[in-house]
C-alpha cells in the first residue's frame, strides 16, 4: 500500500510505504499525526527527524509529525498479530484490511442473538470458554437467558442452534455493559473475534456491524465513523451513520480490519444515521475489572443503580 503525504512546512513529499512482508524480526512501528503507520528500522534520530530504512528507501520524517513508536512483530499480509489479556479472557489484533464482505463471512459466527423473556437483543463470544459481551439494557431485570449461536456448515449455510441456562458473569449498568457465559457445546467450537488495541480511529473512516435488528438475523450493515469522542451524560461514545435498530443493542462494531472497536448500543430515534457504540477502551476495562462487576443472584446490592441526588429546597427570602 503506497501513499503520499506532503509536509507543508519542508515543502517535502514522502512516500508512505507499509511493508507487511518485512523480514526484520522485531521492526520499529512509527505512528504518525495522520493515522498512516511505516514499519522500518530507525537509522538516525534527533530533535528534528527520524531517518527510517523501509527496506527500498531511507525516509526522512519530522518528529513533530510521529504520534507514538513502538517495536512489534511485522503483521504479514493475511496474517494476525496477537495478543492476549493477562488472564485471557479477550484477544487483542493487528489485522490486515479486507472487504467487509469477507470480514462479515470470517467473524459473522462470532455475533449471537440475545433473548430474554422481556426482549432480545445481541451479543459476541470474545474466547473459546464462551464469554459473551451483550449491553446490560438487554439482560436487565433478567436471570433466564438464552443465545443462539449461528454455526455454518460444511455446505456453507448457517445452523441456529439456542443455548440455554446462560450465566451472568458480570454486569455494569453505568457503561451499559454485561458479560455472559454460555455452556460449552461438544460438537459445535465457539467462533471468537478480536479487540481493536486501541480507540484510534478517525472520523470518515470505514466501520460496520452485525447484529439482529428487529429480530432479523445477522444483518450486516455498514457507516463511517461520525466522530470518535460524542460526550453524553458525561460518557464518550462513539458516533456513527452505521444503521442502528433495536435489536442491534450489545453486538459489535468492526473497523475495515475486522477488529472490534465498540459495543453498539443506542441510536437517536428523531434522526437517520445517529447511531452510537461504546469505545473498545471501556470494554476493555470492564472485562479487565469485572470481579468488580460481578453478579451474585443471592446479593441485593447486585444490579443497583444510583438514584438521582434530591433538589435543592428553595428558601424564601425574609421579608
């Protein structure tokens, strides 16, 4: 993937070239203010430039143009570069980018529908164990669960199989997040997707979901993110065209790599194309902390909610 970028103020054109099939074990990854990364060796650096050897050029790069640098593994063209949480819970990636036609087809199995007595909604499985993430709004108030996990044949047609005697692993009301855990299946291994490592992206760019809006089954539908920081009611959202619709609650939002950058989650019903997702960056933390979250059926304190602080009392002025 070859692009130029101009830096106006030295009047000096580079190429920007990222070289998946690098050789090196253990390349610099150079991230800059635009979003472009450049995998090469630093050769030289002081206070004004970088000199970066990308194998068939030296680049010459401001440093006030380098957001962050950091040593990884190259990620080869078709192939993952993976990390796992501490207690493996989720998986971090670096993926390459595809279509989202074949993203929708790799990781389309991972998405479940969410039922309860009072609703449904959506979910995914993020490891094997079958921890599943789901919005706390769709499994509020409810103890009897279940998931239907879509499994697709040798003849590539999807089964439905329903699951239940799901369990609560942990719920947060605040961030609208809740985690499941679905009984294993002998015959059938759970599909999983990928955390984004990060809340990188940029406004314009490329996302989609998957989920079962109105109860209509692993519908794909696809946007640009509209912003990445909305702040409502003091929590930042992710904005995006994505099509939103009930039922959409609690499944996941992919970027052109087919990583998971947020758990959607609501849209503004007055407008067309103002949906919202919850930043990877929140999940993260809730499933890194989700003993803190975790929910005991037998607990009343399990699921509370604060109340709104009283209004102040008027106070008559003395006459």
């Amino acid at each position: 993937m070859i692009q130029n970028w101009c830096h106006t103020g030295l009047r000096t054109c580079l190429l920007i070239i990222i070289l998946a099939t690098c050789n090196s074990v253990q390349a610099d990854w150079i991230e800059l203010v635009s979003g472009h990364k450049i995998q090469g060796d630093v050769l030289k650096e002081n206070n004004k430039h970088l000199l970066v050897d990308i194998g068939i050029e030296v680049l010459r790069i401001p440093v006030e143009q380098v957001r962050s640098r950091t040593k990884s593994e190259p990620v080869a063209d078709g192939k993952k570069m993976i990390t796992k949480s501490k207690d493996k819970i989720y998986s971090v990636a670096e993926l390459p980018v595809k279509s989202i036609k074949e993203l929708a087809r790799i990781y389309g199995e991972a998405v479940t529908l969410v039922q309860t007595p009072s609703g449904l909604g959506s979910g995914f499985i993020i490891n094997d164990r079958g921890y599943c993430v789901t919005n706390y709004h769709v499994v509020e108030k409810e103890t009897r669960i279940a998931v239907t996990i879509f499994h697709r044949t040798a003849s590539g047609e999807f089964q439905r199989r329903q699951i239940k005697d799901v369990e609560i692993v942990a719920l947060n009301p605040f961030f609208d997040l809740a985690l499941l855990r679905i009984p294993r299946q002998k015959d059938v291994p759970f599909r999983t997707v990928y955390l984004a490592e990060n809340d990188q992206q940029r406004e314009g760019e490329e996302v989609f979901a998957i989920g079962n809006p109105l109860g209509l089954e692993r519908s794909v539908s696809r946007g640009i993110v509209s912003t990445r920081n909305r702040n409502m009611q003091g929590i930042v959202y992710i904005q995006t065209t994505t099509q939103i619709n009930p039922g959409n609650s609690g499944g996941p939002l992919f970027n052109s790599r087919g990583e998971v950058i947020g758990v959607t989650n609501m849209k503004l019903i007055l407008g067309e194309g103002l949906g919202f997702a919850i930043p990877i960056t929140y999940v993260k933390h809730f499933l890194d902390n989700r003993d803190a979250f975790a929910f005991d059926k037998t607990s009343p304190n399990t699921g509370y909610r604060y109340f709104d602080a009283p209004r102040r009392k008027t106070v008559d002025s003395v006459k």
